[in-house]
C-alpha cells in the first residue's frame, strides 16, 4: 500500500498495516508465488477432472471384468450342461465307468478314435471354447483337445462335479487360464453321477473382450477430460474478470485491508447491491444513524429515518443535512455501476452536530461584534456631541444630553427593554439577533411580559431552540417584505406540540387549541405575583406595526427553571397544507441556494431538543389578519435550562 499526505497519515496507515500483519496467519499454499489465478483454477480443476473420471474408469474396468468373467462363465456352463445332458455321453461315460481303465496306448487310441470325443471336439468347435473335457468317475480323460493326455488324471480338482454339484470357476489348467463350468455326468435311467463334463473359455478372450469394452468407455472418458479441461479454462477466464485479474493474495489482502478501513474511519458507511439489500454497515453507520440489521436484509428494515432514506434512494450524489436523534448529520448517496451494470447504492454519512453547534456560536459571536462595531461609531458621535456642546458653552445642554446616555446602555440601545433579561449570555444573543434583523431591515423586539431573573444552564440548548425560532421568523418577515413580529410568551401547562416546517415563517396548526398558550401579552398564570417587574411590563406594545416595516416579536417568560418562549412575526403565516409537516426533517418552504446539506434541519432540530430537556416546541398559530403581528406564531417550553432562585 501506497501512502502520500502528511506525517500524521503516514502513521495511521503504518499502525493498520501492522496491526493487519499480526492478525493474519499466512495459509498453506498448494502452488508457488508467482503463479497466476487463472492458471491455478485450470490446474486444479483439469487435476479434479482427471481424477474423478480415473476413480469411475477404474471401477467400470473392474465391473466390466466381473460381468465378463460372469457371463463366460454361464457360456461354458450351458456348453458343459447341453454335453453332459447328451444320451449318448451319458451312455458311454457309464460304459467306460463301469470297466477297469489303464492308461496305455490301446486305451487312449480307442477313445480318440470314440463317440466320445468326436462329440466333445465338434461342441468346442462349435462354440469356440478353449476345451471341452469329459471324465469317468475318478477323473480319468474320456475325451480331451490333446489326444495324448486321454486316460489321464485330470489336472484339476473334479470332486464337486463328481458330488452332483455344478460349479463355475477360473482355474490354471494344462491348456492355460481359462473360465470353466463343471456339470456331473449321471448314468441314463438313474441319477447316479458316473462321470463329469469340463468346459473353459480362455482368460484371453475375456480379456480382449473387457479390451473393446474399456477402448470405447476410453474414448468416452478422453472426451469427458478435454471438456472438462476446456470448461475449466472458460471458467478460469470468467473468474479472472469477475476477481478484475486480482490474485488470491491480492484477493485476500483487499478483504483485510477493507474491513480495517470500514471499521476504522470516522464516517459511516451503508452500502446495498441492486436490489436494495444491505451489503455493508460499519459501526459508525450504525452508531450515527441508530440503526441496527444484518447484511441481506431490504434497506428498509434497518431502520434509517425517513429523510435518509429518501436521501439513500434518490442517490444524486448532493451532500444533504439530516436530523437523526440528537444528531445532525450530512448523508450523500451514490449509485455504483460497472460497465454500464448497476451494481447497487452507497451511502456515506458525516457527523456534523459538534460543527453546527460551533456554527451557530461563531455566527453569534460575529452578530455580535457587528453590534460593538455599530455602538461604538454611536458612542464617538455622541462623544463628538459632547466636546462640542462643552467647548460651545454649553454645559447644561451637554449635563442632559450625559443624562440620557446614563439612562440607555449599550445594549438597551441595541433593543430596549433587554433589561428584563439578567443572563448576560442571553442578553448579548438577544441584541447580536437584533443587529442581525436590522440589517435585513427587520425589527426586532422585546414582548411586554419578558422576564428571566436567572442564569442559563444549557445556553447551547436555549440559544438553538431560540435562535432556530428567530431565524425562521426573520426570513418569513423579510420575504414578505412587511412587518414582522416575534413575540415570546409563556406556554400554559400543557402545551400541544404540533409539526412545523422550517419554513420562512413561524407556523404550525392553522386554528388554536383550547390547550394553547396564552398569545403574546399575557402572562403564565403567578408569574406577575412571582416576579414582581413583570406586572409594570404587562401592558399592551407600546409601538404600533406601521405598514410596510417588517417586525418580530420575542417574549421570554421564566417559570421556576422553565423558560417559555413566544416568537411571533407579522409575515404571510404558514399555508393550511403545510402545517401539520412543518417539523419534518427535511420540510422547508425556502431554497437551499448557498446553505450546504440543503435546509429544512431547524424546526426539527429544535424540536428534537426540547424534547430531549423534557419540553416542546410546536406551532401556536398559522397566522390570523386579525392580530397585530399577522404571521405564524411558534412557541417553546424549555424545562430545566435555568437556574432557579440564583440571579446573574
């Protein structure tokens, strides 16, 4: 394996390599290094061949051998039973059993000259027999292929014929190997057994026989071999393109080497074949999407939201942010093909929740040096005002003029009446917010019952949800080029979450539940008698919406550690149709131009964290003409975020 990057890489891959070496126990290898697949794959098939037709030519012979040996066998027993059945031997043989027999000439040229062995010479004649042989019964040659052994001991044993018994055996004779039948010769009229008939087929015949036999069934099994050769070799060319000519080693090196680079990477990865069944799933996959399933399983099974899904079968190739748990992610999805072959889907998978989090606090952190760079060119103008009422003579103009600055901070300047709010981390939020409004010409307000008398303790979480909130609201105002209002108010006890798109503006149910929280200048029942400045900020918004000017109102009610969130626009609302979606991963009115992973992850995120704090957020109204603020109206409820009875 190549390396090229920097040192830190080199190191990484020298670990996996080592780590690969040690776990890997090199097999026993039945060829040497350098020979290739292909050719190993004939060999070895072409030898497997071979001898798979070796072992069944070898029985075949032997069987053959047996069945030939067997049917001579019956052959010469059926010559031996039609001879010994002949009345006439049968006569003569007990004629000749009858008389005392001595093995001289006289004796062996009258029995050469006899019925006896015309009839046995012109039956092996006939029949092609080795030898056809008839005895007395003591064994003694009646008639024989050789006249000059007639008379004599036979050279076998003849005791089982002669017992009455028939017997097919393979036997060495004095005329050689041969296949015999031996059939008891009984005196006419009894079944006295007074001599015997021998007939033998030669072994040579048997063999040029079981010869033709095996010449053919050669033929046959050559034919079979050169198939199986070439079969061998169109499977070996096969397999070379399927392997894409790797070898074994290289075959085996690459399984390794994947397995270590799946398991060991920081993204995850699904991967499907063309019919949309898993086919990998490494464990930051599994561990980023919270899913779970084996391999060969449809993709459906394993549990991917339904915004990964979608992501997973459209397979564009475009990177798209996902909301997945408390997670967000950004899934990309590729089709994979082979010379025009779709060979199946992958799916990768990037942790991004630690990135947008840090997004979102840089974006804050720049809103609010906007905010510096503004007042502090507010505060040298107003510094030039003051040099030059004071070298004017004028101190009393200036002593008023030092008394109004006195009576507006910084960040009362930025968005009056943030005072209400104690946790400095919210208040500069807040005012880097209402810079950020400004310049997309939005105003930004305080609603009347804002009230937090306590420090943040998951500022992350709070300034998710709010921010989320806010930016919807801005973007809804700002497109509908009118006012817009975001107003905070606080939620009654039982808020009703409902789906809400990340759409422009904030909106959800198009009616309101009996349930709902109180619209925005209404206080949480005992929250006016808990905090006591709440009740002088209860009035009614003292600035009208002028027409043409886009406002968002925000209202921000602490309850013991809970905070209530309003925000409130006064934008076109959300449509009838889209309302019950909004929450949707995925779900946006607005285009994804210059927004990487594309939009519609903030309402869902949002939700997802105040569901994870034990809260909700969920859309109050779709918007009404009837309100001041005309628009969407979103509220959330945030338990545990604040620390009760402790003041900043």
């Amino acid at each position: 394996m190549r390396t090229t990057g920097a040192s830190g890489d080199s190191r990484v891959v020298r670990i996996v390599l080592t780590v690969t070496a040690d776990a890997y126990t090199e097999p026993v290898r039945l060829f040497p290094r350098g020979v290739r697949l292909r050719t190993q794959i004939v060999l070895l098939q072409v030898a497997l061949v071979a001898l798979t037709l070796g072992l069944a030519f070898g029985v075949f012979a032997y069987l053959s051998d047996q069945r030939l040996t067997a049917e001579y066998g019956q052959r010469a027993l059926a010559i031996a039973r039609t001879v010994a059945g002949d009345p006439m031997v049968r006569a003569e043989v007990a004629r000749y059993a009858a008389l005392p027999l001595a093995g001289d000439a006289a004796l062996r040229a009258e029995l050469a000259a006899g019925e006896l062995e015309r009839t046995a010479e012109a039956a092996r004649q006939r029949t092609a027999a080795l030898f056809v042989v008839i005895t007395d019964d003591v064994g003694l040659r009646l008639a024989h292929p050789d006249p000059a052994r007639l008379g004599e001991q036979v050279s076998t044993d003849p005791s089982q014929a002669l017992g009455g018994a028939e017997v097919v055996i393979s036997e060495h004779g004095t005329l050689g190997d041969s296949v015999r039948a031996k059939v008891p010769v009984r005196e006419p009229g009894s079944e006295r057994v007074v001599g015997e008939v021998s007939v033998g087929i030669s072994t040579a015949a048997v063999g040029e026989q079981l010869t033709r036999d095996l010449s053919r069934a050669g033929l046959l099994v050559l034919g079979a071999l050169l198939a199986g050769v070439a079969g061998s070799v169109l499977l070996a060319r096969r397999w070379h393109g399927l392997t894409l000519g790797l070898q074994p080693a290289e075959l085996a090196e690459l399984v390794r080497e994947q397995d270590v680079v799946l398991h060991g990477i920081g993204i995850g990865v699904v991967a499907v074949d063309a019919r949309w069944r898993t086919t990998v799933i490494n464990d930051e996959a599994r561990s980023l999407l919270g899913i779970g399933g084996a391999s060969g399983v449809p993709v459906e099974a394993i549990g991917l939201t339904p915004r990964v899904l979608e992501v997973f079968r459209a397979a564009d190739g475009q990177p798209v942010q996902a909301a997945v748990g408390d997670r967000i992610v950004v899934v990309t999805a590729r089709t994979v093909s082979r010379d025009g072959r779709a060979l199946g889907a992958v799916l990768d998978v990037r942790d991004r929740t630690d990135v947008e989090s840090l997004t979102r606090q840089l974006d804050a952190v720049r809103s609010m040096s906007t905010v510096l760079r503004a007042q502090r060119h507010e505060f040298a103008n107003r510094l030039h005002l003051l040099s030059g009422l004071l070298h004017g003579d004028r101190p009393e103009e200036a002593a008023r003029h030092i008394d109004e600055l006195l009576g507006s901070g910084p960040l009362g300047a930025a968005m009056p009446g943030i005072d209400a709010v104690r946790d400095p981390y919210l208040q500069a939020f807040l005012a880097a917010k209402a810079a950020h409004a400004r310049e997309r010409g939005v105003r930004l307000r305080l609603g009347p019952s804002t009230w937090v008398d306590a420090n943040l303790l998951a500022p992350v979480d709070v300034t998710t949800v709010l921010g989320n909130l806010l930016d919807n609201a801005i973007d809804a105002v700002r497109d509908a080029h009118r006012p817009v209002r975001i107003a905070t108010g606080a939620p009654s006890t039982a808020p009703q979450p409902a789906g809400a798109p990340d759409a422009g503006s904030a909106a959800g149910d198009a009616t309101t539940r009996p349930n709902d929280p109180v619209p925005s200048g209404r206080l949480v029942p005992g929250a006016a008698a808990a905090h006591p400045p709440l009740a002088r900020r209860a009035e009614p918004a003292t600035s009208p919406v002028r027409a043409g000017a886009g406002l968002v109102e925000v209202e921000l009610v602490q309850e013991g550690s809970t905070l209530h969130i309003t925000v409130a626009d006064n934008g076109r609302g959300v449509a009838p149709g889209l309302a019950h979606a909004l929450f949707a991963d995925g779900m946006s009115t607005k285009t994804g131009a210059g927004v990487p992973g594309g939009r519609g992850v903030g309402l869902a995120l949002s939700r997802q964290v105040a569901t994870a704090l034990g809260g909700a957020v969920w859309l109050a109204s779709a918007g009404s003409p009837d309100r001041e603020l005309t628009g969407a109206e979103f509220i959330a409820r945030l338990p545990g975020v604040l620390s009760e009875g402790e003041s900043s």
